[in-house]
C-alpha cells in the first residue's frame, strides 16, 4: 500500500500476513493489533502518524515507523525485534530493555535524553556485531552500550550530539567506541558533538544529569622536571579505575589528559593502572568520601 494518499486501512482480518508495507500515505492511525503472525512492518513516511500499537507483535523482527509524527514508542513486546528504526521523530524516551535480539538500532533525529542497550544479547547472530544510529539527538547525554558484545566491526553514529557527555562501555570496547565516536563526527562536516567533552568508561552505575557527584582528574607529564604547566604533555588512554567495595569501573583519560567519573554516596577507591612500569605512585591510591 505504499507510496498513496491512504488515509485509513482496515488489515485486521487479514491476520496471515507477514509483511505489511504502507509508507508514503497519509495515515493517523494504524491498528496492526490482530497481525500476530507480522515478521516486518514498514509505516515510514506519514506525516500525521503519531500513534503504535504493537502490543501484539511477537513475532516481529524488523520495524520501520521513521518519519512520522511520533513522541512516544512502545516496544515492549518486541522480543524478537532485531531492526528497528525511529528516526525523524520526536520520541523523548526509548526503553529497549524487552529487545534483546536488536541488531540495527537507528535512533537519530528525535528528542532521546538517554539510550540504554545494556541489554544486548545478540544470541542469532552470525557475528555477535550490532549498529547504532544516535546522531542528531540534541538532548541526548547518556548512551550505555555496556553489554558484554565486542564493539568490533560495528558502526556508531553520534555526530550532533552536543549534549553527550557520558558512553559506558565494556573496558575491551574502549577503544573501539572511542574510534567510532571520533570518526562519526569527523566525517561529517560541521557536526556539533564536542568530542572532547564525552567521557567513555565501565562505570555505569549512575546517569548524569540534574545534581550529581563526580571525580575529575588531569594527567601531566612533567618532563622538563621544572613543575607542571600549561605547556606540559597531558598523556591520553592511561588507564583509571575506580572501586566503591561493591562496584568496579574503569576509565582512561582523554585527549586533553583528563578522566571523569560520576558516582553515588559512598568510599571511592580511584586507582591509576600504567601499561608499563615506568611509574611508581605514592600514594598507590586515592580513597575519596561522597556522604550525600
């Protein structure tokens, strides 16, 4: 049915069909309630489409309701989901927690304050690899991609983002996270994510956001012995860890030589961890108090 100016459809008794295709119509509303048999379903493209209901939908694997008229989506049902994409929305919030299968996550273009994908799985897939697709979330600040998945050959997007400042991911992705957050935003031109300020660990235990503690540290390699300044080296990717008796986490530092953490109440233990031992610490430790 794509590509007209439908304006309402009635599919209900068709309750066999596997694939429903209505995009580029003028649809309000699309009541798929009784298509539990639906494997992809493409509604992309209406411009006065505002609501879903997919409560229905097990068995769906792929969705596509980009550029619509959305502030809200419901995929809590979607088990089996393993393409989703939203973008060109309005969609405030997004919990994924219910989608475990998701290997295409195309987000961008919407009003997204958080993203949480720590519950990845992947159990099907050939290569345990998935793509996410943020860019042009401008109040977008938080993104968990902490899921025990190898951050290897897949693709990140978080080019106009401004507002990012924290990804948490597992520590072996690190570096592959801060690649791709480096490269999205350099390939495309203007994009007004501040790579600088994004912090990227494993300690994922707290989003930021309204009143917060935090642990900010700078590293300075004094090699003309003569006090640190301005004109020192400020060393990247040196290893920092971090331990409240309970949790673990793990940062590095970045361009400019410096490490965030955000934390709860509690003792923090903030430990750094050089590569070689060309260093000795003294004192080996740091143990920080955050009462409130």
């Amino acid at each position: 049915f794509s590509g007209n100016s439908i304006s309402s459809i009635n599919v209900l008794s068709n309750v066999n069909l596997t694939y429903l295709g209505c995009s580029y119509n003028a649809f309000s509303n699309i009541d798929v309630s009784s298509l539990s048999n639906l494997t992809t379903f493409r509604c992309n493209s209406n411009p006065l489409l505002n609501t879903l209901n997919l409560s229905n939908l097990s068995n769906l694997e792929l969705l596509d309701c980009s550029e619509n008229n959305m502030s809200s989506l419901d995929t809590s049902n979607l088990q089996n989901l393993k393409q989703l994409t939203c973008q060109n929305n309005q969609i405030t919030s997004l919990d994924l927690s219910n989608n475990v299968n998701l290997e295409y996550i195309y987000v961008s273009a919407n009003l997204l304050t958080s993203l949480d994908l720590s519950q990845l799985t992947i159990v099907n897939a050939p290569v345990p690899e998935y793509i996410v697709n943020v860019s042009n979330n401008p109040n977008l600040t938080y993104l968990n991609l902490k899921n025990g998945i190898p951050f290897m050959g897949s693709y990140m997007n978080t080019a106009n983002c401004p507002n990012l400042s924290f990804i948490c991911v597992d520590e072996e992705s690190y570096t592959a996270v801060y690649d791709a957050l480096t490269m999205s935003n350099a390939t495309m031109p203007g994009s007004t994510t501040v790579v600088e300020n994004v912090q990227i660990n494993s300690y994922c235990s707290f989003i930021p956001g309204g009143t917060n503690n935090s642990v900010i540290g700078e590293f300075t390699m004094d090699i003309n012995n003569n006090g640190c300044d301005a004109a020192d080296y400020h060393p990247q990717n040196i290893k920092v860890l971090i331990n409240d008796g309970t949790s673990f986490g793990t940062t590095f530092s970045n361009a400019s030589g410096n490490y965030f953490f955000y934390n709860q109440t509690g003792n923090f233990t903030i430990t750094p961890q050089f590569e070689n031992p060309y260093f000795t610490l003294s004192p080996t430790s740091a143990i920080l108090n955050f009462p409130s």
